[in-house]
C-alpha cells in the first residue's frame, strides 16, 4: 500500500502547483459584481470627434493627434514629444470599471520608450515630466514603462502603480521603485493582437489591475490592492517620448458603474440593531425613559375605548331593569285575574 500513497501523495502535489499557476488569471472580483452600467460621459470611440473637430466628453492637446478611423496617438514615434488625453467630467460613482484598448508600436527593435501612463488623478490637462503630465500629483498614476533608466531585478517593460499626495516626487532615475504600490512585468509592445486593460475599484478601497497582453482574449491580474483614491477624480492618459521614441495609440475607452451584489453593498448603521423585514430593515422599538434614563412603562389608550364600554354596560343595566319590570308587571296582572275569578 505504499507506493500507492506516495503516488496519491505525488499526483496532489503536481495538481496544487497546476492550480497556483491559474492564480495571475484568476478574477477574484468578479463575484462581487452584480452588474455593469456604461458611463458614456467618460467612455470613447471612433470617430473621436464631431464636425468641430472637438469632443463633448474628453480634451486632448499637446502633441496628441486623433485618427477619426483608428486611435487617438498620444505621441508619435518621434524625439522630444508629450500628449494628452483627459475626461472632461470627474468620475463621480463609488464602483466603476475602466477598461480601454491600447497600443505602443515603433520602428526601433532594441532601444524605444518612454511609455504612456494612465491616470484617476485630481489633476488634469497639464503636460509635465512624468509621462507627459505633471509631478507632484494628488491620485493614482499607473506607467506603462518601456524604458528602464537603472537596473532591477525584475524584466521590462514594466506596469507600475503609486499613489501620489501631493507631495511626493516621481523618482525618473530608479523607475520610481520605492514609490511603487503594485506592479508586473508584462511585454505589451508590438504584439499582434489587440492589447487591453482594464481598472476596477471597489468599495472605496479595493483596485484591481488586469491585462490583456500575452493572448487574445486571455486576462490576467497584474496586481490587486487596497487604495484610497480621491474623491471626484479625472480620467487621464498621457504620454511623453525623449530621446528614444514609440507610437503610444488609445484605440477605445469603456468606463462602467458597477452595481454590487447584495452581500457586498455597504450597510447602514441602523442594520445592526434592526430586523430584516422583506429584505427591508426595520428599526427595533423604542423604550421609553424618564429623565433619568429608567424604562418606564407605556400606559395604554383609554378615550374612546374606555366610553364605550361604559356605555354597553349601562345598556346592559337599563335592559335588566326594563326585563325585571315588565315581569314583576306580568306577575300583578296575573295575581288580579285570579282574585276576579274567585268572586264570580
């Protein structure tokens, strides 16, 4: 019986290191998500623009060109470039979705950049040294880096995330490493496919970044964390090129209000301490107190009641009365018949 326990024992092992592998294309949102409402106000699509050549959702500037048929290109495969592309409303829902379809291509084969960023930022419109935007933001910038300026022991090019207060510098020279609140490595440059991402936030607190990047129609989770993202936010994505150069393209973007399923809806205080009642809560009866603060007990209504069976009893009396009358009545008349008989 032996070998066949260290088979056994051997088959469980290779079958939990399978199963660790599925673990970057796991969703473990997805559960929590009961349904999707597109955002039009902060979603894009070909052609891009009206007959002014503006859009009434969105602002792009710079070095930003728009292709009515295909993209909007952030910059082109050109030295020295910076562009931008930003929602004109702040994203006002507490649970939304951003996914968008992307693209970063060039000439070169070996040496390109310097990437394009994406951002839930306070800030807007601003073109500045972090990817094409400014630094010292206040919000969530997440890179997609294709220019490493200093080693790492992790490959490039690199997704990355940090939160910015404000105060806190974009670090150019080590890639922003000690800044970085989650991150991948991921080969999203010239792929054959298209290439997509897609951005979940949850209960004020819960993000999640998943890509699109090895195969078609294959997502995989790049990082899940706990962050607090201001209130009131702007959708960016910019993009900046230096000495080496790439075409950073937004092909769509889709922003979605997220409705969550029942047991992931935040509760009101008053569910602690309440019943439910048809899956609505009713709050638990009073008890009344004095000025002290001791129960005192709730005295009952007696207006109307109280008259009205005052006055049933008192019908009762009078019908009593009146059958005791009417018999002592019966019984004089039948005594005086009999005495008149008695003479005749």
């Amino acid at each position: 019986m032996r070998p066949f326990a260290t088979l056994a024992l051997t088959l469980a092992l290779v079958r939990d290191v399978l199963a660790g592998g599925d673990d970057a294309s796991a969703d473990s949102f997805s559960h929590m998500i009961e349904k999707v409402n597109n955002l039009r106000t902060h979603s894009l699509a070909p052609p891009y623009v009206d007959s002014d050549l503006q859009n009434r959702w969105w602002d792009f500037g710079a070095d930003t060109i728009i292709n009515t048929n295909k993209h909007v290109r952030l910059v082109q495969d050109k030295p020295s470039q910076n562009g931008y592309l930003w929602s004109r409303m702040p994203l006002s829902v507490m649970n939304w979705q951003i996914e968008f379809e992307f693209k970063v291509d060039g000439s070169a084969h070996n040496i390109y950049g310097d990437g394009f960023a994406l951002w839930i930022s306070k800030d807007r419109a601003k073109v500045g040294p972090v990817f094409g935007s400014v630094d010292y933001f206040t919000g969530l910038g997440i890179f997609f880096d294709t220019y490493a300026n200093s080693r790492h022991s992790y490959s490039w090019p690199r997704i990355s995330a940090m939160m910015g207060d404000g105060k806190t510098k974009y670090d150019h020279d080590n890639d922003n490493a000690d800044n970085e609140i989650g991150g991948c490595s991921e080969h999203f440059r010239r792929r054959d496919f298209p290439t997509k991402a897609r951005l979940t936030y949850l209960k004020s607190s819960l993000l999640q970044l998943q890509v699109m990047t090895r195969h078609h129609d294959e997502w995989s989770t790049c990082f899940e964390i706990e962050a607090k993202l201001p209130d009131q936010p702007y959708i960016g994505f910019t993009a900046a090129t230096g000495d080496v150069s790439d075409d950073h393209d937004i092909i769509t973007v889709t922003t979605n209000s997220i409705t969550l399923t029942p047991e992931h809806r935040p509760h009101s205080s008053n569910s602690a301490s309440g019943q439910k009642v048809g899956g609505a809560v009713q709050a638990p009866m009073a008890v009344p107190t004095d000025a002290a603060g001791k129960k005192v007990k709730r005295k009952t209504k007696s207006g109307s009641g109280g008259a009205a069976n005052a006055f049933l009893f008192v019908l009762k009396m009078i019908g009593v009365l009146a059958f005791i009358a009417f018999a002592w009545a019966a019984l004089r008349t039948y005594n005086a018949q009999q005495k008149s008989k008695r003479t005749w």
